[in-house]
C-alpha cells in the first residue's frame, strides 16, 4: 500500500476493505457450518425414534454418535493437504456435496451397524470442512481482524442447534408415517438434501484468494495483499515450516490435548442435551423438547458475537481460561440439582454458553502462531485430534448413564472434569509462552 497515503483515508480504506470481505463470504462460510453441524448432530434427535426401531441402548447410541469422529480423524489431515494443493473453493465444495449424500443416505439404515458405518463415513466426507474455514479466513484476513471473525463464523454451531433442535422436534411429531417412513428418518433426509445444494453454491460463489477478488478495489486488494504478506513472514520466523514439521512441533501437540479437553467438555452438550432437557422436565413432547434444547444455544450464539468483538488480544490464553472455569461451576451445579428443574436448566444454559464461547477463543492463539502450509497441517492436527473427543465424550456420557443406572449426573462429570484438564493444559502452555518471551528479551 502507498506509504503516502493519509492515515485517516488509510483506516477507511481498511475497514472498507474488511467490511467487503466480511459481507461477501462470511455469511456463505456460516450456513455452511450451519448446514454440517445440524447434519453431524440431530443423531440426537432420531435417536428417539431408532431406540424404538433397532432397540439401541444408551451405550449404543453414544457409539453410533461418537464413531463419526474416528473418520473425521483419520481423514482430517489429508483432507487439509489436499485444500492446500487444489484450493478451498473445489475442496469446501466437494466436502458439502459428499456429506449431504451420505447423511440422506442415513436414513435407509436397516439396522444399528449400518447406522455406525454411515456415521464413520459422514466424518470421512465431512472431515477437512471447519480447519479448511479456518485456514481460509487466514488468507483474507489480517491478525487484528481474525478473532472476531472467528467468532463470528463459529456462532454457527449453537445456531445449529437453536434452528435444529426445533426443526428437528417438528420433524418428529409432523412428518411421522409419511410415505410410509418413520419420523426419524426424515430428519436425516430433510438435513442431508440442503448440503449437496449448498455444495453447487460454494463452488460458484468462493473466490479463492484476494489476488483474484475483482470485487474488492485495486487498492483494497494491493493493501490487503501486502498485509497478509507482511504478518505470514512474521508467523513463519517462529511457526513450524511445512506439513511434517507442524505435525512433529511439540507446541501443536500440546494444543492438540487442550483442545481435546475443551471439546470433551462441550460434546456431550450437541449429543445429549435433548435427552437431559427430557429428563429435567418430564411430559415434553418431541417439539417441546426441541425448543427447550434450542434455549442454552440460542444463548451461547449470543454469548460467542459478543465475546468476539470484546476480546482484543490476539492469540492471548486468558479469555479462553475464563470461559473454561465458568463452564466447570456451571456444570457442577448442573449435577448438583438435577432434581431442581429451573436451577439445573439454567445452569446447564450457562455452562452450554462458556463452553461453546471457550471454542473459538481458543482458534484465535493456533491461527495467531501457524503459518503457511505448517498452518494448513497444523489446523487440521488440532482440530482432527481434538474432535477426537466427539467419539470419546459422547460414548462415555452413555456408558455411565447405563453404568450408574441412568444418572445424568454421574455422566456430567465428563464435562466437569476435561474442562479441568483443559484449564490446566492452556494455563502451561501459556506459561511456557510466556517464559519463551521473557528469556528472549533478556540482554546477552
């Protein structure tokens, strides 16, 4: 950008800039997330229904729930690699088209194995989606605007859910017998179909880079571009160079646990939160309980805008420890007064809210350390060994309900106790952080 250019015209340049970019692919970036996460969650509500057809157990369910994940995790890192190699714009789209067939396809299942063999191929589809969002926003937005946009753009999950679990409740209760199939089938073909449609949209409205975006100014594009230029050098002096040095770097594994434990402690929330909702009030109908589970969600997408554009420091560990410690008295108090209907639902609201607040704060410290191709690796590492807690947490949740004979508040502890971990794991390696730079302006 022309250093001559006056300060003031250069801040409106800027945030017009950012403003163009936010309006333009933001919102596509958000219903897709919107689009995968429904598909990956209301599980929760068929479950009902294949309880019924299949006699799944609660232990069954948590599997069938949980082994999405394991494709998710075995796919994940090649999916990112092959992004990085053919472009976002072909890549995201392929991953919508691939994920809405198989998800439509869940509905045909004739028993409870194929339903795990199609939930372990959704994550296969699905895997490489929400890393390769994440390295896409790095190549269009510079440090001091990431962490609000990833917010912004991770509002989708508790949105997913306030529009799912209604959805999904009237589904149930209106759609039950149509054409001859069960209730719960058509919530998987009414959240499958919009998927493979989303795929064409993304392919033909994606720009893959600001080099190429004709709709941004000469001098928006020559300011961005240097911008982003400038902060990769930056990040590369530090960052681990390439795709196997990101995967070796002992920094991105010890992010790999932290997030890991952040995620165990928002999981079985997506999973389970129906059927808690269920038990606290007992009598809901189908539709009722789908609009009581949309509550904490609808609070936490609040929660997150919010957070996001109050939150300054990037790539700073604090906010996100904030909202790790929130989440464990919330859910302590939620296994504490499950007897007490108001009290532990507005608990859970409260837990549900700092927990999914804890995600994106936590993306604004990896994305504010990788760079380069180490970013696309590294993101995908995290973020596919963290999800590893999708298959870990939900099917613990079950299997001590069934263990202790039905009681939530046995299986909460999960929740309580990976925050824990998750507060410990962030705090070291903010500390070590913060050792790093101290010797490292200390006079020779």
């Amino acid at each position: 950008m022309d250093r001559s250019i006056p300060r003031v015209e250069g801040d409106a340049l800027q945030a017009n800039t950012i403003r163009k970019i936010t309006r333009r692919i933001v919102p596509l970036l958000m219903i897709g997330y919107i689009v995968s996460y429904i598909d990956r969650i209301n599980v929760s509500f068929a479950k009902f229904g294949m309880e019924e057809t299949f006699g799944m157990t609660a232990t069954q369910y948590g599997f069938a729930a949980g082994i999405f994940f394991v494709g998710y995790v075995l796919a994940e890192v090649p999916s990112n690699i092959v992004m990085n190699k053919v472009g976002a714009r072909i890549w995201l789209s392929r991953i919508l088209v691939t994920w809405g067939i198989i998800a439509t396809l869940t509905a045909f299942a004739t028993n409870v194995e194929m339903v795990y063999v199609l939930r372990f191929l959704l994550g296969v589809a699905e895997a490489g989606f929400f890393p390769g969002i994440l390295v896409y926003l790095t190549r269009w937005y510079p440090n001091a605007q990431r962490a609000k946009v990833i917010s912004t753009v991770m509002v989708a999950i508790p949105v997913a859910s306030v529009l799912g679990s209604p959805l999904n409740g009237w589904i149930l209760d209106t759609f039950d017998g149509a054409l001859g199939l069960d209730g719960w089938r058509w919530v998987f073909i009414v959240g499958g179909l919009p998927a493979v449609l989303l795929g064409g949209v993304f392919f033909l409205a994606l720009t893959e880079t600001p080099r190429e975006a004709k709709w941004l100014s000469e001098a928006e594009r020559a300011w961005l571009v240097e911008t982003l230029a400038v902060e990769n050098a930056e990040r590369a002096r530090t960052a681990p160079a390439g795709h196997l040095a990101a995967l070796r770097n002992k920094r991105v594994l010890a992010l790999c646990l932290a997030y890991f434990l952040v995620l165990c402690g928002a999981y079985p929330l997506a999973y389970w939160m129906p059927t808690v909702v269920k038990e606290v009030g007992d009598g809901l109908s189908s539709t009722q309980i789908g609009w009581l589970s949309a509550v904490p969600f609808l609070l936490a997408a609040i929660g997150m805008y919010v957070t996001g554009r109050l939150v300054r420091a990037e790539g700073s560990s604090r906010p996100v420890l904030v909202a790790l410690g929130i989440s464990v008295v919330a859910f302590t108090v939620t296994a504490l007064a499950l007897g007490s209907p108001l009290l532990a639902f507005a608990a859970i609201t409260v837990a549900t809210m700092a927990a999914q607040t804890a995600k994106p704060l936590f993306w604004s410290v990896p994305t504010a350390y990788l760079a380069g191709a180490g970013a696309a690796s590294g993101i995908a590492l995290i973020n596919s060994l963290g999800n590893a807690a999708g298959f870990v947490s939900p099917y613990a949740f079950g299997w001590i309900k069934d263990f202790s004979g039905g009681r939530t508040g046995f299986a909460i502890a999960v929740m309580i106790m990976a925050n824990v971990g998750a507060l410990l794991v962030i705090g070291a390696i903010a500390a070590r952080s913060r050792a790093r730079r101290a010797s490292s302006v200390e006079p020779v």
